[in-house]
C-alpha cells in the first residue's frame, strides 16, 4: 500500500513542529514542509486551519492539528512510538512532562513587551525549567539506570521530543541541563545519532 501525501504547515522556526520533521527526516518519509511568514499566516493560512494555530499536518488534504497528536501519529506510522500499551503510556508521560515550560514559552511569545517577556523567562529560568529537568531525569533513571532511553531500548519519539524541546528552552536559559547528568548524556546521546545530526547539520537555520 502506497504511503499518504504528508504536507506539514508551520512557521519558519523549530518550535511545536520540529519533532515532526525529525521523526520524518529520521524515518526517511517524503512531506513537505511549509513554512509560512506571518504575514501569510494572518493573510492567507489562519482561516483555513481547523483549530486556527498551526502546526497542522495535512495527510491526503485531511487536516490533522495539535502538535503532541501529530507527533504521536506520525511516530506510529514510522515505528516510533512504544510496541505496547505500556511503553506508550510512559512515552505520552514524558511528552506531557514538558508541558510546563511550553507554558512559559506560550505567554513570552504572545507578549511583544520586552518587560513582560522578561517575566515568562524568569518563571522559565526560575521555576518551569528546573522542574521539567528534574521530573525528565527521574523518568529517565527509572529505565535503564538512565543510561539509555526514556521507554525500551531504543530512540523512541519521547526521547526525540525532549531533545527538541531542549533545543529550544537552551536558547532562553543557559547552562539548562548542568545539574542533571543523565538527560544531559541523552541530549548528547540523541544529537549523536547519525540522522539526527544530518537532519541538524542540513535544516534550515533558525533559533528557536
Ligand atoms: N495546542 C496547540 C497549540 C498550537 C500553538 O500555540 N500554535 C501557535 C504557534 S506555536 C500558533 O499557531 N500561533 C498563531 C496564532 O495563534 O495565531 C498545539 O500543540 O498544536
């Protein structure tokens, strides 16, 4: 059976839709990867996406929006996600895990004021990202001694979630991952990979 047409639409930035082009790079699926300004955004784009926010995956012209959903399907569909009930439940823990500094990241992005922005990455610095990395860590250490992935033996998209995630949140709070040890060796474990570096080395560049 022939695969579906992918068409992923999102900005010009790594943000909700990188885990996704990873998870295709990683997998060797053909899509396309819209990235819209946001002059298109508010023009052309908004209006049509089902929820109104990208990012949103088109499978064969159908719409499937929420960035975790279609990180979670297309992780299906490429071999990425837990081989059962149990290793999936554990995989959307360490998904959901992050949901704290997204918090963060949501309001400094919706805010242009310099002063309010500087708030949200207090509370990023000061709170949502100590507590991220400290609960990620013990979900880390409770498979494998930490000493290899969140869930199972192998790269699953928990593991490459978190390091997008990480990504990102570095380019706000220096020296991020200094007092956790284990996620620190992940982060280098999944940028190691070879087609993740490839898919680093050859994206197109952008902050965050
Ligand atoms: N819960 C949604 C949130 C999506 C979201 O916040 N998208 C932002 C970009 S990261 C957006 O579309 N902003 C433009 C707008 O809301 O007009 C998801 O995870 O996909």
């Amino acid at each position: 059976m022939s695969k579906p047409k992918y068409k992923l639409i999102y900005f010009n930035s790594k943000g909700r839709a990188e885990v996704t082009r990873l998870l295709f790079h990683l997998a060797g699926y053909d899509y396309e990867d819209v990235r819209i300004t946001d002059e298109q955004w508010h023009c052309k784009y908004k209006l049509d996406m089902p929820c109104k926010q990208v990012p949103v995956l088109f499978i064969d012209d159908e719409p499937l929006t929420q960035s975790k959903a279609i990180a979670r399907y297309v992780a299906k569909q490429t071999d990425f996600y837990g081989q059962t009930n149990s290793q999936c439940a554990r995989i959307d823990a360490v998904m959901d895990v992050c949901n704290d500094w997204h918090y963060s990241m949501v309001k400094w992005f919706g805010t242009g004021d310099p002063e309010v922005q500087e708030s949200w990455v207090r509370v990023l610095r000061e709170e949502a990202a100590p507590t991220v990395c400290s609960n990620l860590e013990t979900l880390l250490r409770q498979n494998n001694g930490g000493d290899g992935y969140f869930v199972g033996d192998t790269i699953t998209v928990a593991d490459l979630f978190v390091f997008c995630d990480i990504e990102v949140i570095q380019a706000f709070v220096d020296d991020l991952l200094a007092k956790y040890p284990k996620l620190s060796a992940l982060f280098d474990r999944v940028a190691s990979n070879e087609k993740v570096a490839e898919w680093v080395k050859t994206r197109p560049h952008t902050k965050y």
